[in-house]
C-alpha cells in the first residue's frame, strides 16, 4: 500500500516500513496506518527490508523479531551499524514479551517496543509519539527510561521492597 490520506494535496505522508513474516499482520498495520495519512510499505523478511532502508529511507521502520532467516535482532544491528541508516527510528513489534527481550531491542536500538498481542491504537500512538517534532531528539532519553522500567520489573520482590520480612 503507497497511497496515504493527503498525498493527493501534494504533501508527502511519512513513509513507514513494516517488517513482518506475516502477511496478515502486514496488512493490519498498512490498512490502518495508511488510514492515519501514512505512506506504508511492507515487506516479508530481514533482507528486503535493509534493501528498502537503503533504496528508499523510511521516517520509521516497525520490525517484528522472529522471522525466519535474518530475524529482527540482526536487521536492527544492521540498520544501527550503517551510517545511512542509524537515524531511522525502529519500533519493535513482537510476541516476544519477557521484560529481558524488552531491554535486548531498547540496547540494541530500538526506540520502542511493543508486544503482540495489541491493540491498534498502541501502534498509531506509538508512531505518532516517535514521529513527532522533539520526540526523536529526546531518543536516547527515553530509550534510558524504557530500559529502566524494564530492569526494575527484572528484579526479584524483596530486592524491590527491602524492608518488608519475609514470611
């Protein structure tokens, strides 16, 4: 799907890669982003989607992790190893919940990550917080805090409340 809400006005729709071994998904998040006034490509697996990073840089990339081949993981460490593709915001979207996995894409990158299964709405908003003015430059920030969120809920309770007995 290409043709996004406000193209036919002569103004560009951000651009957003969608990277998911499922076509099914694929269309879910084209259908309803594309609603939303984005311009949406997607793609089945790792390779295809660093070759349309580079032929046609999107605003955002959202990158499923377990996909055949080249899963999520080394597409991002590919993306954030070059250059030319570093700056594109990737919002990991995945079955894989464990707060461990969470971190793993916030380390290696990601500027979000969200679980499967969820509702529509966490993605438009998650893209329209990523793409908007000041969001992008506070990345590293947030990053920071997602990463944080995630370790503490990593912690086993009586690290977490240290002056309550046990029992």
């Amino acid at each position: 799907m290409s043709e996004a809400k406000g193209a036919d006005c002569g103004i560009t729709a951000p651009r957003i890669l969608i990277v998911d071994d499922e076509p099914g998904m694929i269309e879910i998040l084209e259908i309803n982003l594309a609603h939303e006034g984005y311009d949406v490509r997607g793609v089945l697996n790792g390779p295809e989607a660093l070759v349309q990073a580079h032929a046609n840089p999107p605003a955002l990339i959202i990158l499923d992790v377990m996909m055949p081949g080249m899963n999520g993981w080394q597409v991002l460490e590919q993306l954030q190893a070059d250059p030319s593709t570093a700056e594109i915001p990737v919002v990991m979207l995945t079955v894989m919940a464990q707060s461990e996995d969470v971190v793993k894409g916030l380390e290696k990158g990601a500027v979000e990550y969200i679980t499967k299964p969820f509702h529509i709405s966490v993605i438009t908003d998650t893209v329209k917080m990523v793409l908007a003015k000041g969001s992008w430059r506070n990345r590293d920030q947030h990053r920071q805090r997602r990463m944080a969120e995630q370790r503490r809920m990593m912690k086993p309770l009586h690290d977490l409340f240290p002056d309550k007995e046990e029992s």
